[in-house]
C-alpha cells in the first residue's frame, strides 16, 4: 500500500438507537457451527470476527489451497489460512479469493451478506469520514476512522468494536505477505479495469490512521466480514422517551432518569455484558467505578424494546 499522510480528528461520542429486543444479541453462527461476535455501528450489524467457514452455504466445499501453483492458477472460490497454518484460523478468520465472494451460492450465515462497498462506506462515513474522502478510490482517505476500526494490537483503539486484525494476505502467485502489519478486506462489489472485473477492497495499516479503498484481481486472498441484511431500526420516536442518561463522558457515576421497572444492561465493544442491574428509582445511580477507560453500550429495555447509548467512560 502507498503511503499517504492523513492528519486530524473526528470525536463521536454519543449515538441513540431504538432497537427490537431479538436484535440485542452477542453473536451469530455459520452453516458450520462457528460462532462470531457482532457489533452494531450506526445503522449496520458487522461480524466483529473474520469468516472462517470452510464451506458455500448450500453445504458445498470451497477448495481448500495450500499449494501455491494451485492458488495462483485457480479460476473458482478458494480458501487458506495464513502460512497454511490452522492455528490462525480461530483468531484471525480464512483467507479467501474473490471467486468466493462473487460465487451465487455465498458463504455468509442466513440473514447476513458480504460487506459491499456501500456498506464500508456506510461505516466510514459513520465513523466522521466526509462523503468526498469516501469515494475516493487507490487512496488513504480520512483520518481517523481506521484507528476506530483497528485492535489495540493493531495500533488501533476499536472505538467501533470492529476489532480489525493485521492478519497479512496471500498475493496471486500464492506468496503470504505482511502478516502483523496489514488487513485487506474483500467486498462484494465488482470493479471494471480496463475490461478485466476486479473486487473492491477496504484495507488498513499498522502505519496509518485512515483506510484505504482500492480494487485488486481475483486472486488475492484477503479477509471477509459480512454485515447483517436486516439494518438497526432508528426510530423518530424512541420507546422510552423521557429517559434520560447522564453524564457522556461519564466517570464513577452514571444517572439514569425516568427509566424506573425497566432493566438496565452494560456491554463492552466485544458485545461482552460488564454489568446489569434493575433501574430501581426515577433517579438511578449506576457505578462504574469497576470499569475501564473505554466505549460501552448502555441499554435500557422493556418487555418489548431496547434503548441504547454509546457511552464513553474517562
């Protein structure tokens, strides 16, 4: 990737979703039993894991290749893990080819599809990225937005809780490259160069704070995430609307107004719940002193909906 320097800070602190109970859940499971933490940002449910099946969801087999020559001559779906080595299978997800991707039978759980390049510029814009920088293309774009997407181990802070990891890539000829410094991401999305399709892609860098947006031949093996079909409902009218949650920033103490019966349930970016408790009076008091410094989801539920703020606690 080319080397372009971004400056500047984007800071968002609060979003407000009114979301269906069913919708609150921690994670999801393929055709194959493995199972992927999600995370909700803005209006869109992301895998906050990197696909790992091993197979079309029809039940079809995609090629399992190890063997360079069969990588780099492969006209069809295809699949590796970095190095050939299983053990990075459960943490950083399959390498797959675009034939994959582009495949009719798919490869993402019901109800879910490949990432687009609408849906990552979705996100991107989400995350303070401008509507020009978007849709540039072969370019850094941004500022911030890939440090929000980004593991700590990735020089990152995962504000959004994408938890992007640098797991390199496999290049056309079968070769694997920039393990612990890059991330590439394939898209659903088809690119015309010069007659020949290509796939878009997202990619990142240990190096940089922005995102990259580009278009490569089918052959590389880049990481995939899939996104919910089903979007995060926003309502004009939220189901609890004279409650109230204060301060954003938070410290030792949050407040929680008008939201008494109702229960209240603190989630991490990880989508792990950090504590739950009912709210008891008009005036609740949560402690957060036993929290890190970080972003939580904040939820308060009824018996038939779910309020949730992002919540930064200093």
């Amino acid at each position: 990737m080319k080397n372009i320097r971004l400056s500047g800070i984007v800071l968002s602190l609060l979003l407000l979703v009114s979301i269906p109970m069913m919708s609150q859940t921690d994670s999801i499971s393929d055709m194959e039993g493995n199972f992927y933490k999600t995370v909700a940002i803005g209006t869109q449910w992301w895998m906050a894991e990197n696909l790992k099946v091993s197979q079309f969801a029809n039940g079809d087999q995609i090629p399992h290749l190890t063997d360079a020559t069969e990588w780099a001559n492969t006209r069809e779906g295809a699949y590796c893990y970095y190095g050939n080595r299983t053990s990075f299978a459960d943490s950083y997800g399959n390498l797959y080819n675009w034939y994959t991707v582009e495949d009719e039978r798919g490869v993402c759980p019901a109800g879910w599809h490949v990432a687009s390049d609408e849906d990552w510029i979705t996100m991107e814009m989400h995350l303070g990225m401008s509507a020009e920088e978007a849709e540039r293309m072969t370019a850094w774009r941004g500022t911030d937005e890939g440090s929000k997407l980004k593991d700590e181990s990735f020089e990152g802070n995962n504000s959004s809780g994408f938890t992007a990891l640098a797991t390199g890539y496999r290049d056309p000829a079968g070769v694997f490259k920039a393990m612990g410094t890059d991330n590439d991401y394939w898209t659903s999305t088809p690119y015309d160069y010069q007659g020949n399709i290509e796939g878009v892609l997202h990619g990142l860098l240990n190096t940089q704070s922005s995102t990259v947006r580009n278009f490569h031949v089918p052959g590389y093996g880049f990481c995939i995430r899939c996104v919910r079909d089903e979007a995060v409902q926003v309502k004009n009218q939220p189901p609890l609307p004279d409650s109230k949650i204060f301060p954003n920033p938070a410290g030792n103490q949050l407040f929680v107004r008008n939201a008494d019966g109702n229960h209240l349930t603190i989630r991490n970016l990880a989508g792990q719940t950090v504590l739950t408790e009912s709210v008891t009076s008009p005036d609740h008091q949560v402690d957060m002193s036993k929290l890190s410094e970080g972003t939580y989801l904040v939820s308060i539920s009824d018996q038939e909906e779910v309020q949730t703020t992002r919540v930064v606690v200093l």
